[in-house]
C-alpha cells in the first residue's frame, strides 16, 4: 500500500490530523509507526467505545500501523471513577476487552497494556513530572476537557496530574501517533508542544469524530466547532442518549425511534451520525424499508447516497429510524452473545452491579 493510499485510509478515522505533513513525514520514515488509543474503563460500553473505537482501529491496523490499546487503569484512579476502587476499575477494563473481541476488532494483533504494568518504573514518574514542571496550571486545568470535566469544575490534585500522565504515556510507550478523540484534543496538543523539548518526538494526532448523543442538541450548547462536537457527545451519565452494547432489541428500537433525527437535515442529526460512523463502514449497505405508497424500500451502497435521499425528502425520518435500528442491533448482537455464558457472564454482572460515579 503506498503513502497516499494509508494517508487516505487514516483520514476515514481522523476528523482532524494534526498534520497530514507529519504524518507523511512519519510514514516516509516508518513502515510501522506506533499508534495508540486509550480508555478509562468506567461503567457499561457504548457503541461510540464499542463498534466505532473497533471500526476505526481496524482500520488503523489496515493503514499498516501497530496499534496499542492503553488501558488507563490509574488515570480512572486518578479520576475517581467507580469510587476510586481500582479493583472495581480492572474488572471493568476486562470487561471492555471481551466487548471488543465480540464487536470485531482484531484484538489478536492488538496490543493492550495497563498503566498498573508501568507505574512501578522511575524512569515514567520522572516524565509525568518533566510535563508537570513544564506546564502551569492553567494550562492543566483547560485539559480537564479530556476527563469529561470542565474548566469550572473543582479539580482534585489528582486530576490536575492526570493530563500530565496522559503525555507522559505517549512519551513513554514511544508513541508515533496518538488515534484519540476529539474530546481528547488538548492534552494532545499539549504533548506535541512539549515533546521536541523534553527530548521525545512530536506526536501525530489522529483525532476521530466524538458520535452524538440521541436527544436533542441543548440550548445552551456552545458554538465554537470543537467544544461543540464534545458537548453533543454521548454520555454514560444519560442512558437514553447511547446504545450500550448490552441493550436488548427491544431498548434499541425504543432509543432509536425516540431519537432526534430533523428531517431533511443531515446536520447534527444522531440517527444519520450512525449510518456514517458505524452502518456504511461496518455493513457497506442500508435498505430503507418505505411503505409501498411512498414508493417502496431503498438501497444505499454510500453515505452520501443516503444523506442526498434524505435531504430531498425521499427517506422519511421513521423509516431511517426503522432501518438504523435493525443494523445497529445487527452488529450489537453478537456481544450479548457473548456476554450470556461464561467468564464474559460474570464479567458483565459485576460491572453492572457497580456504582458508577463521575
């Protein structure tokens, strides 16, 4: 595969790349570069952790990078998730691996490592600390965007290291890019101006598109492009705005019928977010199944297809909905498969009997 076509590949993941020229210049120079993605293991997974954080690893995998999978056990710690009961927190991490190797994604080539693995190593400490010294901490507490908190939240000391740890990781591990989300977009640039100055190279960031959430958009959300795109985002914390790859049929359909989808508008419209982000690159094909009177069932081989019907008018908002529901529980199947006997059982009994905090 020649550089144009893995730059062309990485770009169907990246909703932003920060920059194309680095990334050229690092695929000039490594047949194999190291990509990463990281998580807090918190709570039950959603589709956007799930199906979407499978499609697009794949994919980076496909582009000819390595890819590891950080499991960010002591930043949840660090965060206060699950109560700060890291035992609770590792659990649910495994959880999490058992949902990707029923989802799809090719976790035999995947190389996944705990932060617990690493912290017992000086030579990471001393990082964190080379980040800290060299960061104030305004400049911090602006990254707290990265842990699902805001600038006005009150910051634990232990939340104020965890962007400090977050770039010490990539230093650490030798990461070449990092293939996180849009959410996660300041700590990455914190990294990439830190890096060269510290003596580590500057990270590519590979920034994927942060799925929205089902209900509508609020009132109040800002404006400014990127803070947006994490406003709207799915949240845990509202059940009914995410499909959780444990949901039942019956939930998804509910979830998805009761969803916002404006007609004829692609814009900001999560029902149409799930055909571009999870249908067309996962199944390659929806059927809209339209009365007969309406004209009969339609097929799409591409999102731009649909996104053109849709818009004239020719996809009628319940019928999208009928369609994204069938697929979505499609892909959503085999994990509940998974998860009904076995290690995966107990897995996912225990973590639904967690109390999960912010």
């Amino acid at each position: 595969m020649d550089i144009t076509t893995r730059i062309n590949l990485i770009k169907e993941v990246g909703e932003e790349i920060l920059t194309e020229d680095d990334l050229r210049a690092l695929l000039e120079a490594k047949q194999k570069p190291l990509a990463y993605d990281g998580f807090e293991p918190s709570g039950r997974i959603h589709i956007a952790q799930g199906l979407m954080r499978a499609i697009n690893v794949n994919k980076m995998l496909k582009a000819g990078c390595k890819f590891m999978m950080w499991v960010a056990d002591w930043h949840a710690l660090a965060n206060n998730k699950m109560g700060g009961d890291i035992d609770k927190i590792r659990t649910t991490g495994e959880y999490f691996i058992e949902v990707w190797k029923a989802c799809g994604m090719d976790t035999e080539t995947v190389k996944f490592v705990w932060c617990n693995d690493i912290v017992s190593d000086p030579a990471y400490w001393m990082k964190v600390l080379q980040v800290a010294r060299s960061a104030t901490i305004q400049r911090l507490v602006r990254c707290s965007q990265i842990m699902g908190r805001k600038d006005s939240d009150a910051l634990s000391g232990a939340q104020l290291m965890y962007p400090c740890m977050q770039a010490a990781d990539m230093f650490h591990m030798n990461v070449d890019i990092a293939q996180l989300g849009m959410d996660q977009r300041k700590v990455n640039v914190l990294a990439r101006e830190l890096g060269p100055s510290l003596g580590y190279g500057k990270v590519v960031a590979v920034h994927h598109h942060m799925l929205m959430g089902l209900l509508p958009p609020a009132k109040d959300a800002v404006a400014e492009s990127i803070e947006r795109s994490v406003a709207l985002k799915m949240s845990k914390s509202v059940p009914d705005a995410s499909i959780f790859m444990d949901d039942s049929p019956e939930e998804i359909a509910r979830k998805i019928q009761q969803a916002y989808c404006p007609a004829n508008s692609a814009h900001e419209n999560p029902v149409m977010e799930y055909c571009k982000y999870i249908i067309f690159p996962r199944v390659g094909a929806l059927t809209v199944k339209r009365p007969l009177k309406y004209g009969g069932p339609l097929e799409f081989s591409d999102f731009a297809g649909l996104q053109k019907a849709f818009e004239k008018g020719d996809v009628h908002p319940m019928d999208l909905k009928s369609a994204v529901a069938e697929e979505i529980n499609n892909l959503v199947d085999p994990v509940r498969r998974h998860f009904e006997k076995g290690k995966a059982r107990k897995l996912l009994d225990q973590v639904n009997s967690f109390k999960v905090t912010r």
